[in-house]
C-alpha cells in the first residue's frame, strides 16, 4: 500500500476560500496552469492525500484549513472553454493539457495560520511556502511538517 502524501494548495479566497469548500463539500480544483503543480496532481496525489488549504493574496495570508484529495486526477474542463480564463487552446478533447483532483472539505481553522508567523516557526523552516519566490499553488509537505502545523493550530 501506499503511503499518504501531504501537500499545500494554493487558492485566493476571493476565487475559491476554505469556506467555499465547506458549503460544497467536495469540489474539482481547477485551473491550475503551470506544469509542475499538474504533474503533483497526475503522478503523485491519491485519495486520502492530506491537503493543507491555504489562502494566498489574502490579509493575512495563509493556511486556513484542511482538506482531503478524494479524487484522482481528471481533465480540467475549463482548458476547453472559450469563454473561461483557463482555457488553452492548444488543448483538445484527444489530448487535454490540463488535469485536476477531486478535494474534499476537512475543517476550518479557528484562525489562519499566517505565512508570517510560518515563516517565524524554526521547525518550518524547510516548508517551500517559506522560500522566496515561490510561488508554486500546489506544493509537498513533508509529514512532521503537517504534524507539527497541526499541533500548533490545535488540529
């Protein structure tokens, strides 16, 4: 059996919060367009992947929850339509660009952990949230990382 993984996911909460999971439960996370971040959701996301939700360009900005992966990757429909800011047209229905996993909702934080006080946490300091110019929307967190986030925040 495989052993689970634990990931970052990136959204702006006036596109998609951690509140907008919880009303819906469960939601395909599309439009990612940059080729690592799909490659994480093709090659290496399973079911049962732990996610931490962040909030990015956000005051503050943040980890405001949990989520879970519960389903494994698809095509993103957006990349076939016109009308979507994540269209591509490269893409066809032959062969899509794009990809997108199933999240499911977990809990919300009582308060966003904050990328500045991430950033002040010395047992974090390897977290790629932390690095400069990093701006990669779904990222791997190594499993103290995870555990040790969830015992500041009370998870």
């Amino acid at each position: 059996m495989a052993s689970k993984n634990y990931w970052l996911m990136k959204s702006e909460p006036d596109e998609f919060s951690i509140e907008d999971l919880k009303k819906k439960t469960e939601e395909l996370w599309i439009g990612v367009r940059n080729y690592q971040a799909r490659n994480f959701m093709t090659k290496s996301m399973m079911i049962g992947d732990e996610v931490l939700f962040y909030h990015s360009n956000a005051k503050p900005s943040g980890i405001a929850g949990l989520a879970v992966v519960s389903g494994l990757a698809q095509v993103d429909p957006l990349q076939f339509d016109k009308k979507s800011e994540y269209f591509d047209k490269r893409a066809t229905h032959e062969k899509p660009i794009w990809y997108c996993v199933k999240i499911k909702y977990k809990k919300t934080f009582p308060k966003i952990f904050s990328l500045e006080e991430i950033k002040k946490d010395k047992a974090l300091s390897k977290m790629l949230v932390v690095k400069r110019g990093m701006r990669l929307s779904i990222q791997p967190v190594d499993k103290k990382d995870y555990e040790h986030i969830l015992s500041v925040v009370g998870g």
